[in-house]
C-alpha cells in the first residue's frame, strides 16, 4: 500500500500480496529529474523472533541503494522486529552507509495502535535510521516526503562517490519493472469494489 500510495497517489486498501514486483518513475529533487526504481519486496518468514530472508529477498537488499522498513504502530509484533531487519540490512552491506528509513504506518489508528510514536523514534535514532509517522491512507504528502528525503539522500552520496564504487554498475538489478503490472491491480481493486457495492 506504501509502495502504491508514493507512486500512484492513490490508496488501496485491499490488493493482492507482491511478489518482489520492481517500479520505475522518475523524481524531482533539488531541481534535477532523477530516474528511481522501488522494488516491493518479497515477505521476511518470522519464526518466533527470527528472521528467515530468503535468497530472493537477500538480493533485494545488496541491490538497493536505499531501503524502507515499515512498521504497523497497530502491531507490536512488526515493531519488534525492526531491529532484527535493521541488522540484517547492515550484515548484507558490510562497511556501507546504505541509508534507511524507518517508517511508521497508520497513524491515523491511534484508538488501536500498540507502539507510541515515541518508541518508533527512539529506536531509529539508536539503530541510526531516519523516522517518519505516516497514514498510508490518510495523507499522500507525508509519505512522498519519506521517499523524496531518502532519495535526496542517496542522490547526495552518489554524486560523492566514485563509478567504480557504486555498487548498482556491479550488482544487477532485479527483473520486471512493471508499472502496468500495478495499474492493472489497481483497475482490479476499483472493480472489486464497485461489485461489492452493486452487489449490495
């Protein structure tokens, strides 16, 4: 639904989980168009407090210049588990400054939220990850915020780094970049819901 919301502006509350599915758009950041990829990656197993990443996922991770973990302040499970990604993340790029964010999801549930906004922010700053409290559903701009910061900061490391030490030109990157993949899905999910209201 993050992932939708930054590069449709549209929210959709019930769509089917992806598979690892890759989508390009380009970004305005201080004045300069740049071409970005977002890759939805595919789910982390969880066994009791373990993580289990499969191959698929791993690659995922080395590929990215940039990574966003989401939390449901609606569930403390996921938010236990922000460390063991963070870790993770930092063991799959050995010596990198790979940056991370840390963003809280539906802010907007605060009668069931289970994680004080608080805690998410502290617990960024100690694992060294920018923070951000969206409602996915509720306000597009706080979530282009989120991306546009992260951008901007991987934009200002790759202009001080060297070609030959980006890891993009090294690492290949995964397969489909498919924006028509996820306008179909949204056609599907808008005509879901008009038969669920017809059929009413």
């Amino acid at each position: 639904a993050l992932v939708v919301r930054f590069l449709t502006r549209r929210f959709i509350g019930d769509y089917e989980r992806n598979a690892g599915n890759l989508y390009s758009r380009h970004i305005q950041v201080d004045g300069e168009m740049l071409a970005i990829q977002v890759q939805d990656t595919p789910g982390v197993q969880i066994h009791e407090h373990s993580l289990d990443c499969n191959e698929q996922l791993n690659r995922c991770i080395r590929w990215a210049d940039a990574l966003v973990i989401v939390f449901s302040i609606t569930d403390y499970k996921s938010y236990e588990l922000l460390s063991h990604l963070c870790h993770h993340v930092r063991q799959l790029h050995p010596g990198s400054a790979v940056p991370v964010a840390i963003i809280a999801n539906k802010a907007d549930l605060l009668h069931v939220k289970e994680v004080e906004p608080q805690h998410g922010l502290q617990l960024a700053n100690v694992l060294g990850c920018a923070f951000y409290e969206v409602s996915v559903s509720e306000n597009y701009n706080d979530v282009f915020n989120a991306f546009h910061l992260l951008c901007k900061e991987v934009s200002k490391q790759q202009s001080t780094s060297t070609p030959e030490r980006r890891r993009t030109s090294l690492i290949p990157r995964p397969k489909s970049p498919n924006m028509q993949d996820l306008k179909r899905r949204f056609k599907q999910a808008l005509s879901a819901k008009v038969r669920t209201v017809t059929s009413v």
